[in-house]
C-alpha cells in the first residue's frame, strides 16, 4: 500500500492498522529526524481515537525500516540519509521493537550501530534464517 503522506489521524491510524495486519505500507512524513517521524505517526494515530500506548505498540510490531532524508550544501545538493531496521522477523527478540513500544524513543545508538555493522559489510540480523 503507497500512502503518499500521512498528514490526518485517520490516515495514520489506518496506516498502523494495515502495516500490523501484513500488508508492506510505505508512506511519507515530514519530520526532523527518525525518532521524530516515528513519534509523528504515533501523535497523529492517537488523535484517532486510538491510545498513544496502542499506537506505539502498531507502530513496533508493523515497522520494518524508517529512513529520513536530509539535503546538505549550498551550491550542490548531496542528499544524507538517516535509517532504522527492525528485525523482519518478528518472531525473534528485537531490540529496535521494544524500544518503539516503550514509547521512549532512546533510539540513537541503535541508528548507530546499525549505521557501523552496515558500513562494515555485517548483517544486521545474523540470526535470520531463510525459510523453505
């Protein structure tokens, strides 16, 4: 499902609800940085008549990456991306997960991490396995 932008409650809380029920949502939002779009989908769904708390919860179990995008420099543009993966597999413990679902969004030494595992060739999910 390709949600253009999310920019009313009803389209964020119906974009949780899909992305839990296994449909691959991707959409927009304006926001400063990755912890601040996360915490602008979850604002926006509360406001639907859906608790903050049950927001977080949709938001951590239906997410799979959050990327954000900054164009730096004057005369030429160089664009500076920002990202966040979840475990795509949810059976298995996730940090990034849990720590969405807190609703304490201390999710800057995960961007790190993965950031370094990633400029170092590393998985990020060593332990997922490919099903037959």
């Amino acid at each position: 499902i390709l949600v253009g932008e999310i920019r009313t409650p009803d389209t964020a809380s119906e974009v949780l609800r899909a992305a839990t029920s296994g449909h691959l949502v991707l959409s927009t939002i304006h926001a400063n940085n990755v912890t601040d779009a996360i915490t602008s989908v979850v604002k926006y769904a509360s406001s639907a008549n859906m608790s903050e708390d049950l927001a977080y919860d949709l938001f951590s179990r239906g997410m799979l990456a959050v990327m954000h995008q900054t164009l730096n420099g004057i005369r030429k543009k160089v664009p500076a991306v920002t990202y966040l993966f979840a475990n795509p597999d949810t059976t298995q413990g996730d940090q990034v997960r849990a720590i969405i679902k807190t609703g304490k969004l201390n999710l800057a030494t995960s961007i790190d991490t993965q950031r370094s595992r990633l400029s170092l060739g590393k998985e990020l999910f060593p332990n997922l396995r490919e099903k037959s």
